[in-house]
C-alpha cells in the first residue's frame, strides 16, 4: 500500500543508520533479536493498558524489523539463516502483540466482540506471510495485497496512540484477510497461465510428433513428392 518513493526514502535512511550500527559490531540477526525483545515489551504494555507508550514502542520495534535487513545489506552478511531468523520472529512478534490485546480486551476489560476480531486479525496476519511463503516455495512469485507486515505495523501503531482499538481491529481483521485473498487469487492467476503455457508447448510438440509418425510411415510426404500415379490410384480392370 506504501508507494514505493516512500519505501525507497526509508530504506535509505535505514542504510545510513545501519552503516553507524556497523560499528557497534551489531549481526543482522542480533538486531533481528533486540527488534523482538522490543515487540515483546510492547506487547506487555499492552496487556497492562499502556496504549499511548505500547504504540511508541511497537513503532520502535518495526523499524528494527527494517534495520536487520539493512545492517545485513551494509556489513555483507546476507544469509538464508538470517532471513528465515527474520521471518521467524516477524511471526512472534505479531502473536504476541495480538495476545497482548487478547488479553487487554477479554481479561482486564471483558470485551466480547473485540476478542474476536483480534483471533480473525491474527490468522488473516499469519495467513498473508504464510501463503507468500507457500507460493514462493513453489515457485511462483507472491508479492502482491494491500496490508502486508509494515502497513499492520502502522495501523496498530496508530490504533494505541489514539486509543481506537475497535476501529483498528475492525481494518486489521478485515484487511488482512483481504490481503490474503489477494494474493491466493495472485498465484491461482500465475497457475492458470502456467496450464496454458504447457497445454500450448505440449499440442506444438504433439503436432511436431505425429508429423515426424506421418513421415516414418510414407516417405514420400516427408520429401514433398507425390507417388506416381500408377501407383497413387489402381487401374480399372
């Protein structure tokens, strides 16, 4: 949903950044890890109804989750364990946030709708990763959908500072499911094409073979010339 001037102005302020953690000696996996420990304190203000600092705090926590990749880029430790480490604990940030509000809202406050919407927001957000992951896995390429991870961080963010937690579930539970829709209607399109463009190659190389049967059988259609004609047809007795 981020216009991608707006997603390139960021990564270039994240490499800035990421060359001065560079001389802290700082892994991309380490920032990956503080990154989390961050989402989980403010996953506990959360729990504790401290929406106005939980709100800060998640903001701080997502830009690690743009500095991991940066620091990684920058020191040219760019690994598969790291990317999976990153993915890893994207997901165990977004459970315990949402745990965090699951808590808020059915202990503390006894909500009865919002726990509900908090359960549809967590599996439309884990559903929008897995099914790029799966697609992806498999060969198709999954990047399409309107709510992808820094868009939920923002919404949530603004959601505790204006304490609008209704209204924030509301977006999250439908738009992530919508998200995931998208992109399952993404790779189904790549998957259809793929069909057609094996039924096309598999009809031009089935005509190529029963060309090649035709030739074997009458060698003479396969050089073009005609059999004479007494014997092309029989003579009348």
């Amino acid at each position: 949903m981020f216009s991608s001037r707006l997603q390139s102005f960021v990564r270039r302020g994240a490499a800035r950044l990421a060359a001065a953690i560079g001389f802290l000696r700082l892994s991309p996996n380490a920032v990956t890890l503080i990154g989390l420990g961050v989402t989980l304190v403010g996953a506990v203000l959360i729990a504790l109804d401290q929406l106005w600092p939980a709100g800060l705090v998640l903001l701080l926590a997502g830009s690690f989750d743009i500095l991991d990749g940066a620091v990684a880029r920058v020191t040219g430790k760019m690994h598969r364990y790291g990317a999976f480490l990153d993915s890893t604990a994207d997901r165990y940030g977004e459970g315990v946030t949402y745990l965090g509000l699951l808590y808020l809202l059915l202990v503390r406050d006894h909500r009865q709708l919002e726990p509900f919407l908090v359960a549809a927001a967590l599996a439309g957000s884990f559903l929008v990763s897995y099914v790029r992951a799966r697609a992806q896995s498999l060969g198709f390429s999954c990047d399409g959908g309107w709510f992808a991870r820094p868009e939920r961080i923002v919404v949530t963010a603004l959601g505790l500072l204006t304490g609008q937690l209704a209204i924030m579930l509301w977006v999250l539970a439908l738009a992530t499911n919508l998200t995931a829709g998208q992109r399952i209607r993404e790779v189904w399109q790549q998957h259809r094409a793929q069909l057609a463009a094996d039924a096309a190659s598999g009809d031009a190389a089935g005509g190529d073979a029963a060309g090649e049967i035709a030739a074997s059988r009458d060698p003479s259609a396969a050089s073009g010339r005609q059999p004479p004609a007494s014997l092309a047809e029989p003579r009348p007795l």
